[in-house]
C-alpha cells in the first residue's frame, strides 16, 4: 500500500510564488510520480473571492485543496487561526494520513501539530524560515538587524502595533496607519515618531505576557513534532541556539530544478569574454530575484550601483511587491531611487521565463540583509550556470562557494558590494572560470530530494 501523507502551506501558486510555496510544490508531485498519495492544503486569500480550489493531478495521486480563511483579527488569531483546525480536521477524517508534513503555518493555526498528536498521526515540519520563533518571520528587528532571539520583551517591542498598546493617543494613531495600505508620505514622518515613542518604552505586562503565550505555543509545536527537516544548517543552530530542542533533525538541501539545461547558452553572442586578453563584458547584465521588501536588501544593490559610469552595468528586477510591515511605500521608494540607473521591473514572470533570464544573465545579485535559509532562488541561478554574488549571511554561504561559485560579501555594506561588481568588470577570467564551476558542479537531484523525504517519513512510521 502506497504511503499516504497530508502536507500543509501557508499560500501556494498562484496566489503566492515564494520559495516555501514552490519547495512544498515540487516535494509533493515528485511524491506523487513516484507512487505516494498526497493531499497538499493551504488557505486562499479572501480577496480572491474564491469558495475553495480543488486540482487533481498525477492520475489522482496527488490532491491541492485550498479554503478562503479570514484573514486574523490580532495577534493571537495569526497563530491559532480559529477557522483552520476545522478545515485540517475534516481532511484529516477523511483522508486517514500516515503522516502529516508542515511546511508552513502561517494563515493556518499552530494548534495543528497538537490535533494530530491527538489522534496519533506523527508530524514532521521543514523550516523554511523563522516564523515559528518570530512572528515577523525573520528574525529582524524594526531597524533590520538580525535579531539574537525570542524575548517577550524585544518581540512585543516589534509587533507594538499589532499588539494595540494602551497608551494615550497611540492606539488611535496605530490604527489609523495599520488601515492605510499606502499611507501618504507626510504619514511617514508621523510613523516614525510613534516609532520612536514605543521604542523608549518598555511593552507592558500584558503584551510582553501574549507575546510568552505565542512563544510557548511555537516551543510546544516544535519539541513535539516528531523532527524537523532543514534545508540549511544555519537555520538548524538559530533554533537550537534559542534553547529549542527537537526530537530529531534531517538535513536535505534543495534541489537542482530539472528544467534548467546545464550548458551555458549564447543569448545575443557569448555570455563570457572567450579568452583572458578580451575586454570585459559591456554591459555587465545583473538580475535580482525575489520580494522588494527591505530585507531582500534591493536599497542595498541601489546604493552599490552608484558610481559605475553608464553602460558598464544593467539590472533586471523580478519579483513581487508585497506590503511589509512598517514599510508600505517600499517598492515606490526604490523605483524613484533606481531613476537613472536603468533598471528594467519585469514583476512576477511564470518559471520558464525566469529561467531564460538565468540564462541572458551574467550575475545573480542576493544582497539580503536578513538570515536567508536556503534561497531557491541560489540554486535555481547556479544550475544555469549563473555565478551569484550574495550576502554573507544565513544560509547562503552553504550555497554559494566564495570566489568558485560566486563572492561572498558583508550584508549591508554596499561598498562591498560595488567592490565585488568592479571585480568581474576588471577581471574577465574570474567571471568565465565561475560559470564554468557553476555548470560543472555537482548538486542533489530531485530523485535525491524525494528519496531523502522518503528515508524521514520511513523512519518516523516505520512504512515505506
């Protein structure tokens, strides 16, 4: 009998195209094809005015059933969902999984792990990111440093806003500026003193006591679980080191996509100078992948950008440009910053596409400021034979080998940052010996992937 597992996300394509969404995507049809039966769920947005979605794929091995879920009224509903254990009950009930993997829980509820349990069907969770230990996800404060951990202090003091503080005039105020999708830009300036005002107070008890309820409720989910799966092992020892212990762990990185042809191709002539006495390339063509929030550090890549004369350097930008909290009017302030560099925003494009881009690209540009796990996005570039150039920071050296693979630079520094670029400007060589790692090196595979997955779901049910 073929192994039956129920797996859970917080938002899947086409509503969201982020890497936790498209590793759960790609784990559970490569499941499928190899004789597993699953159900992937995941809440849908209630803006798209969607009753529910249900596909079918893999001759009905594999089942995608989306709800409408409202979206949380406070802090407490954006962890313990009120309307999501009904759903997840109702297929676990009808669906009698052997196991139950958790990608993510975000718009769904933290008192799923605990139903399962319940009725003795083991869990097992990936840590794609921080969210079970900080409520913002990842683990950066208000001013985007990278924060140390937990507290009940430090998490109420960032999510003070959403916490509703009691304080004369506050409330009113906080309010006012969480209702406005796009505040005008005076509001900025009367944000940041609100800002300032929180940060010289200390939360009250009763703030700092909800915010030690939504720690507790993490700490339960994760000590718990029958183990964690990682992608990196950074994002392992930033749990561990905030004194969470698991009951097992297994290390299984990303894998390369099989849709990227491994040669380097020719878009417009040679990607790369032939030979060490040739020019280096004009213009130097950068891609930027991801969200055009603050902590993917697109300002940073801005700032680096200055100085180059023009012509020498190109920059695509592909992504979304989704709200972040406390900064609304990123996404406008860096389309008014990048005016005069040249920067071509192609918004959210399909897979086949931004593969192609991989490909008429000569660097991949990661300059995130936050503790990045595994960015699928590395791994994707690196099997099209694109060198990266990332931050330091996170997870990403595990990915990207420093000075073979790419360069490695201080987060936030775009001085570094514009030395690297000016690096692969003056050095031709360099960029044509990292393509060529890039292509040559060796990576899992997709088989590798699902046969890791395998391994762990045998191990916890004792089935195959």
């Amino acid at each position: 009998m073929s192994m039956r597992i129920l797996m859970g996300v917080h938002a899947l394509p086409p509503f969201s195209t982020g890497g936790t969404e498209n590793a759960a995507l790609v784990l559970a049809e490569g499941l499928a094809e190899r004789g597993a039966r699953i159900v992937l769920f995941h809440p849908i947005p209630e803006s798209t005015g969607l009753h529910g979605l249900v596909r079918r794929s893999n001759a009905g091995r594999l089942t995608v059933i989306g709800r409408p879920l409202s979206a949380p009224a406070d802090l407490e509903e954006s962890y313990l969902h009120p309307e999501a254990p009904s759903f997840f009950l109702e297929l676990l009930e009808s669906f009698q999984p052997d196991i139950i993997h958790i990608h993510h829980l975000t718009g769904l509820s933290m008192a799923i792990p605990g139903l399962a349990r319940e009725r003795n069907v083991p869990v097992v969770l990936t840590l794609h990111d921080y969210w079970m230990m900080c409520a913002r996800g990842q683990l950066t404060d208000l001013e985007w440093h990278i924060c140390p951990g937990p507290t009940s202090i430090g998490c109420a003091t960032c999510l003070a806003d959403q916490l509703q503080l009691r304080r004369s005039g506050l409330q009113f105020i906080g309010k006012l500026l969480r209702r406005m999708p796009h505040p005008p830009r005076g509001v900025e300036v009367l944000k940041r003193g609100l800002d300032h005002v929180r940060s010289r107070h200390r939360p009250p008890t009763r703030d700092r006591e909800r915010m030690n309820a939504r720690l507790r409720q993490a700490r339960s989910v994760l000590e718990t679980a029958a183990g964690w799966i990682a992608p990196s092992g950074d994002i392992l020892e930033r749990y561990e080191s905030a004194d969470i212990r698991p009951q097992r762990t297994w290390r299984i990185p990303h894998p390369s996509p099989p849709r990227i042809r491994r040669d380097p191709p020719r878009p417009g002539g040679k990607r790369f100078p032939p030979s060490t006495g040739d020019p280096p390339p004009r213009p130097l063509r950068l891609l930027f992948v991801g969200a055009v929030i603050p902590t993917k550090g697109l300002h940073i890549l801005l700032d680096a950008l200055d100085g180059f004369p023009s012509g020498q350097l190109t920059l695509s930008v592909v992504g979304p440009s989704p709200r972040f909290h406390r900064a609304p009017l990123y996404s406008e302030k860096m389309r008014a910053r990048a005016r005069g560099i040249g920067v071509r925003w192609l918004g959210v494009l399909p897979q086949e596409a931004l593969f192609a881009l991989y490909r008429a690209h000569h660097l991949l540009v990661v300059p995130s400021i936050w503790p990045e796990n595994a960015p699928m996005v590395i791994e994707e570039a690196l099997s099209a034979g694109l060198p990266v150039v990332a931050s330091r920071v996170g997870g990403i050296p595990e990915f990207v080998h420093d000075g073979e693979t790419g360069t490695l630079v201080a987060p936030g520094d775009p001085s570094a940052l514009r030395r690297a670029l000016r690096r692969y400007l003056e050095s031709p060589e360099r960029l044509r010996r990292q393509i060529r790692n890039a292509s040559l090196r060796t990576r899992p595979t997709l088989d590798d992937f699902i046969a890791a997955h395998r391994r762990v779901y045998a191990e916890i049910t004792g089935k195959r």
